[in-house]
C-alpha cells in the first residue's frame, strides 16, 4: 500500500516577516511607508501568492502540509530575490517602487552585488525584516502562523466603516467593468454562472441582488465578523504576535503603538522613519487631514471640509451611500457596524468619539 506523502520545507531562510493588513480604506498605505522606514526592514512587497494559498486552505481546497511548506517556500524566495534586487520593483509612480522608499541607495547597490550562493550568509549577518502589505487577510491567516511560527507578525489596521466605505464602494463599481475582475488576483467561487469573492461563501444571494455600494457594506461586515471569529478562536494562541492599531488613534497618538511595533520586530525608530511620519502628517490634530497622494484621490479621498467636526465628517461619508442607493437593510447594517466599531476602538478616548445620526 502506498501511503500518501507529507511535504516539508524544515530548513528556511526568512529571519522575521511583518504583514501589514486591513481592508480596503483602512489607511495601509500611510501605514506601510511607516513600517518600509524602520531599521532593518525591506521595502514594500506584495503576495497574492500568500493570500491565495490561504483562501486555498479556508476553502478546504488544499491540505494543511501543503499550504505551510508552500509558504515557506514562497517567503524564501521573495526573500532570497529581493535581497539581491532580482524581485525588485524600480517604477517610479508605484507604492510599492524603490523610488518611494527611504532606502532607495540599498537596493541600487544590490543590482550589482554579489549573489546566489552568499544570500543565505548575508541574511543572516543582516537579518531583514520581510515586509508585505496584505489584504484581509486576518480571518484566513492562521496557515501562515503555523508555517512560520515566531517569525511572522501582523499589523491589523481599523478604521470606522464609514472612512472605508467610499473606497469599497468604488472597488465594487471597477469589479464590475470590462476585465475588472481579471486585475484582481485572488481566488473566486462559482455561484450561478457568476464568480464571487471567496469570502462571500454563505452569502451569496445577498451579494448577487446588492447594488455596488451595498455590496460594500456587506464586504466591510463580512470581513469584519470573520476577523472577530478568527480572534475568538486564535488570539490565545497567537495574540503575541498580532498587534490591532485604530487608524483614528494612531494619527492622533502613534507612539504607543510605534513602540509596539518595535517590541514585535525587535527593530526600531529611526530618523527616517520620523522624516516619513511628519510627511504623512503624523501626528495630525484631526483624523482626516492626510495628504494629497494620487493613489489616495483615485480612491475616492478629499480633503476635509473647513470647519466641519469629525461627527460631521461621518455623517457626510453616511449620505454618500444613502446617495448611492443603499436601501434601508443595507443602512442598517452600516449604522451597526460604525456603532460596534465606535464602542470597540473609540469609548475610551472622548476627544475623537465619532457618533453617527440614526
């Protein structure tokens, strides 16, 4: 008889990877910039890769073996590429481009290094932080966990439902055009003909007879109870290695939470990384004034309005879905969601306690 085979990947290269992680809106971009200037760690990175083989395994579509030793191996190599500038991006308008980073000189100096067979020595002299920025990922990440152990943590951002919804609903519109779907590259499930999401499993009526910015309002919800089941279920287990940062807190107080973030990465602060901070703002007297990026007004950001309080800001972003056609369920759903939010991550700092009207 044979038995079927467990594979392994047991000798790995990664010395500490972060994941910075949110849903659409939540303010990952200021967030990534923040975390690319701190010492040691690497310029922003993306991997679907990693997303998807997660969304494999919640889906039950691929054995548990499989999933952690094929991440393992997929962190090794995007290491082992970027530390010699062969996975790279060198586009001056992108993110996630070297152009944008406070290290910029490191990885023109790595095109024309030495490398292959002296990597596995140079990581571990300069032991770098792999640094990705993830997308809901959260709720379906204990695969990464289990892989990778102590080596991996994750900084969740939250923001209210209301300063994403715009950005979502403006997700969902694109979706829907010519190839919309075929830029996004995560996993989709078949219902009626259509391709959805993988994390609307269970819901997806719901999804086929909501217009776009109720679709938005139950993706925000969706993967909001799926992060809280995920938390119920793993923090005990893996809570040291998770840190939740309040978008809203944060650019009012970031402090408390740089120095977390410090602990979890054994890392630390620098004058770059104070530079990167006052250009997003960081500090700022009020939640919504950040800065002009284009990627920001492409997804949907204005300026804050003269004069207005934070509580009108939000009830100004409320009237956008009420503009938008979202029907009384739809409303209901987003009232909530900002409450349980407010009363999670707000309560106990009165000075930006963001109510919104009934």
């Amino acid at each position: 008889m044979i038995t079927e085979p467990i594979v392994t990947r047991d000798d790995i290269l990664l010395e500490s990877l972060v994941l910075v992680d949110g849903q659409a809106g939540c303010g990952k971009t200021l967030f990534t910039a923040i975390v690319a200037a701190m010492d040691r760690v690497e310029l922003l990175n993306y991997s679907p890769e990693l997303e998807n083989i997660c969304a494999l395994k919640y889906l039950d579509k691929i054995q548990t073996d499989a999933a952690e030793t094929m991440i393992r191996i997929q962190m090794d190599l995007i290491l082992y590429e970027t530390m010699m500038s062969r996975r790279t991006n060198f586009r001056p308008s992108d993110l996630s481009g070297t152009f944008r980073d406070v290290d910029f000189l490191t990885y023109v100096k790595r095109l024309f290094s030495k490398g292959n067979e002296i990597i596995p020595k140079r990581i571990k002299e300069e032991k770098p932080i792999l640094h990705f920025a993830t997308h809901n990922l959260l709720a379906f990440s204990e695969p990464v966990f289990t892989a990778l152990g102590k080596k991996a943590v994750l900084i969740e951002i939250v923001r209210h439902p209301l300063y994403m919804l715009i950005q979502h609903t403006l997700n969902q519109i694109n979706f829907s055009k010519p190839a919309g779907t075929a830029r996004q590259f995560h996993i989709y499930i078949k219902h009626k003909g259509k391709q959805l999401p993988y994390w609307h499993l269970g819901q997806e009526e719901l999804d086929l007879r909501s217009n776009s910015v109720e679709r938005a309002i139950y993706d925000i919800q969706k993967h909001s109870e799926l992060t809280k089941s995920f938390k119920e279920k793993f923090m005990k287990k893996y809570g040291g290695q998770i840190v939740t940062i309040p978008f809203e807190r944060f650019v009012l107080d970031p402090w408390p939470y740089m120095r977390r973030i410090e602990d979890l990465l054994a890392t630390k602060v620098t004058s770059k990384t104070r530079k990167v901070m006052r250009k997003h703002n960081i500090p700022r007297k009020k939640i919504a004034d950040g800065i002009p990026l284009a990627i920001y007004k492409r997804c949907g950001w204005k300026p804050p309005e003269k004069g207005l309080s934070e509580k009108q800001e939000l009830e100004k972003r409320r009237q956008y879905a009420i503009e938008q056609g979202a029907g009384k369920e739809a409303l209901e759903v987003l009232d909530r969601i900002s409450a349980e939010y407010e009363q999670n991550y707000l309560k106990l700092h009165s000075e930006i306690h963001l109510e919104t009207s009934d």
